[in-house]
C-alpha cells in the first residue's frame, strides 16, 4: 500500500483481516433486505474489490 502511511507489516495485517471478514459480509448480504438482483450485484462489487488487494 505505498502512498497510504502504512508500514508493510500494517498493510499486510490490515489485508488479512479484510479478506478474513469476506464470508461474513457476504452472509450479512444474503440475510438483508436488498432484492436478489442487488444482492448480487454487491456479491460482485465484494469479489472486484477483493480481487484487487
């Protein structure tokens, strides 16, 4: 994560930690109200943005 103030060690943890919540946000998902086409399409959002760490 250069330019973020970070050091690698905090930058790793905090990545760890991020893709380690992954299945729970996608459970929080599929429990809320949002129409399944939404749902989806934050299942994708969840997957790019994942993808890019």
């Amino acid at each position: 994560m250069q330019n973020s103030g970070l050091t690698d060690v905090q930058s790793t943890f905090l990545i760890k930690r991020i893709v380690s919540a992954a299945p729970a946000w996608d459970s929080l998902i599929e429990l809320s109200f949002l129409p399944n086409k939404m749902k989806d399409a934050y299942r994708q959002l969840l997957k790019i943005r994942l993808a890019r760490l």
